[in-house]
C-alpha cells in the first residue's frame, strides 16, 4: 500500500480558505468605510448604502465562487 | 508500506486556518471603524451600529463557512 | 519503509497556525483604534470600551476555534 500521506480531507478546503482570504478583508473595508462616512455625513447614509451592499456583495462573491470551484474541478 | 510524511490529520484543518486569516483582520477592521466613528460623533452611535454588526456578521460568515466546508468536501 | 520526509506531527498544528494570522492582526486593530480613539477623545473612552471589548473577543475567537477545529476534523 503506497500512502502519500496520512493525511485525509479534500483539498478543495485548503481552496476554499485561500479564497475567503480577500474577502474576509475586502467586506471588512467596505462596511469600515459605511460606518465612518455615515457617522461623518449622517445624511449621506442614504446615498451610500447601495454601494455599501453593492461592495460587499461584489467581494463576498469571490469567497462563494471559491467554495463552488471545487465541484467544478473535482472534489 | 510507502509514507511520505507521517503527517497525520485532515487537511479540512488547514482550510479553516487559511478561511480564518480574512475574517480576523476584516472583523477587526469593521469595530476599530466603530470605534472611532462613536468615538468623534458620539450621537451617530445608534445609527452606525446596525452596520457595525452587519459588517461583523458578513466577514464572521466566511470564517464559518470555512469551518463547515471540510464535511461538504470530505474531512 | 520508505519514508520520503521525516516529518511528524499533525497537520492541525498548521490548521490553528494559519488561524491565529488573521484575529492577531485583528485584535491589534481594534485596540490601536481604541487608543487612537480614547487619546483624542477621553470623554468616550467609556463609550466605547464595550465595543473595544467586544470587537476583540469576536476576531480573538476565530483564532480560539482553530484550535478546537483539529479534533472536530481528526487530529
């Protein structure tokens, strides 16, 4: 029996850890900036929240991407 | 009995570490923004603090996911 | 035999050591906010104690379950 390793798991996890990198950051300073720019120009709270929720969206799709990724190219 | 390593363990371990990296700074980025906004405008506090938790709770999710990914995976 | 690295050892080891990368440089943040904040304003140094406390525990945590997460995934 030729055993690599005996480690166990799919490596599309190691992937999917790696793609959650950026966006773990990437939505923290989005959200970071909301907050300061409302707390600043109260009144631009409207203005800004759609791009907010669009930020976020944007950068929390990599992370999703990275967790369908793995069913694309073999578990 | 070939062994490459006598590593032991899943490799989920490792995907969670990695999926923890975002997350840790992007939470931290998101209150140390609070705080500072509650800090200078004391009064927009309460209209931050949705966005604060909101912000938290979007980047917290990808640290947990990572945590969940190995079962979908295989651990 | 053949053992091609004489490596031992479990691979959470490196699991909680990627883990702790992130709420490190987290929880540094939150508390140099805190400082920055509390320095210029130390009239809101009571404020926002809760929410220094609070930003901590919950980026400190994700190092914490990296910890945990080996013997969940197989040490």
């Amino acid at each position: 029996m030729d055993v690599l390793a005996e480690l166990t798991g799919s490596i599309g996890s190691v992937g999917y850890g790696l793609a959650a990198i950026g966006p773990g950051i990437g939505v923290g300073i989005v959200w970071a900036a909301y907050i300061q720019a409302t707390a600043r120009q109260p009144e631009s709270a409207g203005l800004t929240r759609t791009y907010a929720f669009l930020g976020f969206a944007l950068s929390e799709a990599l992370a999703l991407i990275g967790f369908v990724v793995p069913f694309v190219f073999g578990t």
